[in-house]
DNA sequence: TGTAACGTTTGACACGTGTCAACAGTCACA
DNA sequence: TGTGACTGTTGACACGTGTCAAACGTTACA
C-alpha cells in the first residue's frame, strides 16, 4: 500500500514478485500471461483489495468508457424512459451511463456540458433546453460525438432522435374533428418548449384543413399538472354554452389537472367535455377516465439515441444520421362525439 | 495543440509565454499571478478553447468532487424525489452528483458500486437492495464515506437516512381501526424489500394493542400498480359481506392500481371500502379519489442524506450519524367510518 | 553445440495536471 | 551600495496506469 493508503498496481507487483507492466497484461489482456503468473497477480489483487484507478486509465489510455446523458427534465416520466433505453442499450455494450438533469435550468445545462467535457466522456446523448446550440456544438468540436433528443435537426454534422410532434398535433385534432367537435381549445404556453409549439402547429394545420368553421381557443399554461387544475377550473366556470365542447392538452401532466377539475365540478368527460392528453405517460392508464392521448415511444428514442451513439463511437457511420418517429393516437376513454346542446349525463 | 488533438495547458503555456505552473495557478489560484499574466493566460485559453482535463487533476490532486448516487428504482417518484434533494443540496455545495440507478438487479447494484469504486468518488449515497451490506462495507473500507438511504442502521461506522416505517405501519392501521374497521386487508409483499415488512410489522402491532377483535388479512402483492388492479380485482369479486372494509396499501402505487379495479367494479371509495396508501408521491393528489396515505418526507431524505455526506467529506463528524424521520398520516377521501352492513353510496 | 524462432516478462516512458522548493526581480531601508 | 523582505514565476516531479520496444528464457532444429 502507498502513502495515500490506497492500493496501486505497484503494490499487487510486489507483492505477487512481478513487475507492473505483467500486473496490467493480467488485467487488459490476460491471454499474454501465462497462467502461473496470472494466478499469483490474482492472489495478490484479492488479498490487496485492489480496484484499478479509472482517472489514471484514463489519463494513459486517452479514453473513456463513459457516456453522458443529459437530461432536461429527469422528473417527467417520459424523460426517465428515455433515461431507461439509454441505459439498457449502452450497459450491454459495456458503457457506463452517467445521467444529469439540468432541470429546464440553461445555467445548469451550461455547467453540466462543461462538466461532461472536463471528464471527457467519449459521447454524448442530451435533451438539451431550446437555446442551446452553441454549447452543443462546442462539444462537438472537441470530438465527441452528440446525439440531441427531442429536437429535429437536420444536416451531415451531427445525430438527432425526435417525435414528429406537428403530425401528433394533427392527429389529436383530426380525432376531435372527426367526433363533430367545432369549439376547440388547446392547453399550453407555445413558448415554453419547441415540441409544444410544434404540436399547436400542427392542430392549427388540422383545423385549417378540416374544410369546416372551426373555432380554435389557445390557452396557454405551463406544463404542470397544477396549472392544468387551475385552466380546467377556469373553463369549468364558463357558462356551458360558451365551452369548447374538447380540450387538447400540449402534454398529459395539464390533461391530468384539467381531468381532476373537471371531475370535481361534475363535468362528464368525455360526456360534458372531450379531453385528449399528449404522450402516453404511464399514469395515463391509471387514471379515473383513462385518457385518449398521442402516444410518443420515449423508450424507444432512448434506445435508438443509445444505438446511434454507440455505432458512432465504434468508428461507424449509423445509416441514419437524423431518425423521426411518427406519433400514434391512442384512443382511449376522454373522448367521443359531440353532445346535442340539451345533454344530460349518462352516468 | 498537442499530438492527440486536444488542447493540454503546455499549449496554452506556449501561446501566453509563460510556464505551465503559471497557468495552473490561473487555473487554481488567480490571486497568485500578477494581472497581465492572467490575462494573457486568459486570452490563451479563449483562443485555444482549452478545457481542463479531469481525469488528470483527479489523479494528480488525488481527490475527486464527484458524489455518487445509487438508486434502488429510478422510475418510483418516490426516489426521484431523494435523488432531487441530493442533487439540490450537493450542487449549491459544488460537488457533482452522478445518479445510477440499480433497477432492483443485485448484480447491476454490484456492477455499478465497483464502477463508483474505480471512479475514485469522494462520497457514495446509496439507496441499497436488500442484501447488499458487504459490498458496501468494502467501499467504506477504501475510505469513501457512504451514506445508506432508507435502510435504518445503526453503530458508529456508517451513516444512514431512512423513515420509521414500523410507525408508519402502526399509524395507517390505528386510522383504519379508529374509524370502526374490523376487518383490514395489507397489501403487499413482505419479503419484497425491507422497508414493506417494517410496515406490515407496524400494522400487526396496532392491530394487536387496539384491544378489540380485528381480522388482518395479508395479500402478497408486486409493488407496482398493475398487481394493485389485479388485487383490487380479486377483492371486487368477493361477497361485500365477507370482502374486507378497508385496505392498507404496501405504497401508493398499489393503492393507485386498487382504487382503480374498485371504481371500474362499482366499488365505492370510500363508502363500501376505506383505502390508505404509503409514501404520499405527488400522483396521490390527481386522482379522482385523493388518497389518504403516509407520508414520507423523501425529498428531505435526500437534503439529509446530501448534507451528512459533504460534512463527512469536508472532515467533520456530523452530529447524527443515524437519522430516522417520523411519517406522518395524511387523510384524504378515500378513508371513512365503517358504513353499517345495509349501506347505501352516498353520491 | 550453436542458432534461430518464439513466447513471456520487464522497465522506461508518457498521459495532463497540481504542488512545492527554488529562483529572479523589485523595493525599501540601513 | 548592500541587505533583507516580499512578490511573482519557474521547472521538476509525482499521481497510477497502459504500451511498446527490448531483454530474457525456452524450445526446436540444424
């Protein structure tokens, strides 16, 4: 043992009467050693207790073995599957994942980024905030490969996995168009996230679309489920005839709020009001009227964003630099046809 | 710009012509360097776009400011809330947390431990499986203080956060039996993690000193909401006169999967059957029926946990190195008086 | 017996940084 | 002018590991 009282590969030489380099071919290619030597190296790494120091294996070898993941919001649920993917596809191929959260925080984002670059992690995944783009590109102009989430892009420099969230946005509108609904009103502040503005892209293009008169409310709210609360009160209060007869919620945490508001001030839905969420997080199931909602695979952007790094770092070109995944409707309980003015409760 | 194409501080040394230890002391000690120095180190390292390399300085200074954070099951809100006040506390502190998560697998709890090892981490906060003591004994024994997080330890070498869930037990049930229930059923796994046997333990000790004739009926369960439905399913089958009138859920999520078998049988909650959770994570509050439950403080857990770590790091002895905190029961809708035999719904 | 070929082991070196003793330069004071 | 005190700067070294050329030992063959 050393002075700093931890155990270094010089002491597992001593003590096994071998020299360094043989102690290192023990560890990073055993095939080199011949078995008597091996034994007795392996004797002395149990009976020192010796891990190796990865910051110096590092420092020698020039790489690492670890993968950063950025994310920009770890207490959303969708976010945590992507989370998930990433690690199920990067531990089997021997990375190490480490997971920040900058919390929609830019500061934080910064610090991480900075963070990330000091370890030089070999790659990178992030769901980074709307202005980001120059702390990205700094990082890969230190050659480390990047993958953004969550952001379409386009262009021969770089990785991206996103939702294709205006068609998401059409869909969810198309469905309440189709149930007859002419009075709609969309939940979410466009200028909060990209993704959110593109789904509101994509209800307008819907309703222009629809070839019938459409009134199209936008209410913004942040994205929490308490602001839902406070918007479904609101619209709760409004005289009945004077409602939008279907509410699309810009994420499902709103259309959890506005579903509770609704519900305790004996507004049916989908009998009173049409309700469509957006995600499919998992709660969604398990709620008193499970919610029809878009359904976007997180997992799977998590596990491709993983594959797309990985084969980068292999030296490989991915197929494909840029993926977008088409958003499906799920219809599920909150919604369904327009009621006759004179409606009454079937329940 | 050095042969591997990165930019080390004998570049930035070059450039400003000035000596490496200058640039250092740039770096670490500004107020050591007279100001035109500085500046033109500073502008060096613009120019260059130097970023320290971490691996370097963590080998040389022989110390690391990294915190690790193991977690038991990343997707439970429950630790994503300790995991938030770690985070919050260590970073105002300027440490850097990196949070794994074991996913309940032993092995991937083992894999990550020796990775945290490797990484020469300052300090470890763990929220451990079940069978897990050695392993962690063996990073105390490389000097690394470790904190473990919602297993309740005591002795002198070691600290630990965790909640009394004995009392928590104890609590949900005196509620129940205080509102003139007979007939309980828990509902969970005991053998699943530690912490749900020390409520069960809890429940049976009120059970036993309420001095009246109570049937406790103990139902294995997985600690996830589709087993909580499927249960809840099970108990909407039987004959209302011989079901039990109310249950105490293992954790919420359970509770959240039975309330939502009950509604969709007709079930009334809480007028045909009382329905108390454990933990109090923030869904509780969405649901259509408020669930009363335990609550447990986790985000405070993981503030605690932070703060024992980083004055255990920074050499002081923390003036409690055992730290049990005390639920508490909040009461929602989904509890009320045992109705008599021949009841009728209220709403 | 001598030599070549081969497999195993060695020892020195480099990775990028922080520290520390030593050194140079400046200034005030005797 | 010489001395001491002080500030700013330097250069060598160490941290623990992986690699690589060189040295070593063994075996096979001439």
């Amino acid at each position: 043992m050393n002075s700093s009282g931890r155990v270094s590969i010089k002491d597992v030489a001593r003590l096994a009467n071998v020299s360094q380099g043989t102690v290192s071919h023990v560890l990073n290619h055993p095939d080199r050693v011949s078995p008597v030597r091996r034994e007795a190296v392996e004797k002395a790494i149990r009976e020192l207790g010796f891990v190796r120091h990865e910051a110096a294996r590092h420092l020698r070898a020039g790489y690492s073995s670890t993968v950063g993941l950025l994310l920009l919001d770890a207490w959303n649920p969708g976010f945590t599957e992507v989370a998930r993917g990433v690690e199920d596809t990067t531990m089997d191929q021997g990375w190490t994942v480490v997971i920040s959260n900058s919390a929609r925080d830019i500061e934080r984002e910064k610090t991480y980024l900075r963070l990330f670059y000091e370890q030089r992690v070999a790659g990178l995944i992030v769901v980074p905030h709307d202005q980001s783009a120059d702390d990205l590109h700094q990082i890969r102009s230190g050659g480390a490969p990047v993958v953004v989430v969550d952001r379409p892009e386009t262009g021969d420099h770089g990785m991206s996995v996103a939702v294709d969230d205006v068609a998401g946005g059409e869909l969810a509108a198309r469905h309440l168009i189709s149930l007859g609904h002419r009075h709609v009103a969309f939940i979410g502040d466009e200028a909060a996230a990209a993704p959110v503005h593109a789904r509101l892209i994509g209800v307008r293009k819907a309703v222009a679309e629809a070839g019938v008169d459409i009134r199209l409310d936008v209410i913004p709210a942040e994205l929490t489920a308490e602001a839902g609360r406070e918007t479904g009160e609101m619209l709760a209060a409004m005289p009945a005839g004077k409602r939008p007869t279907a509410v699309a919620a810009a994420i499902d945490l709103l259309a959890i709020g506005v579903l509770q508001a609704f519900l305790q001030h004996g507004i049916g839905v989908p009998d009173d009001i049409s309700l469509c969420g957006y995600d499919d997080i998992p709660f969604t199931r398990q709620l008193s009227v499970p919610l029809t909602t878009v359904h976007r695979s997180h997992y799977d952007m998590g596990t491709t964003a993983a594959e797309m790094l990985t084969s980068a770092l292999s030296g490989q070109v991915p197929d494909l630099r840029h993926v977008v995944f088409q958003p499906e409707l799920v219809v599920r309980q909150s919604t369904g046809p327009v009621q006759p003015r004179s409606r009454r409760r079937t329940r």
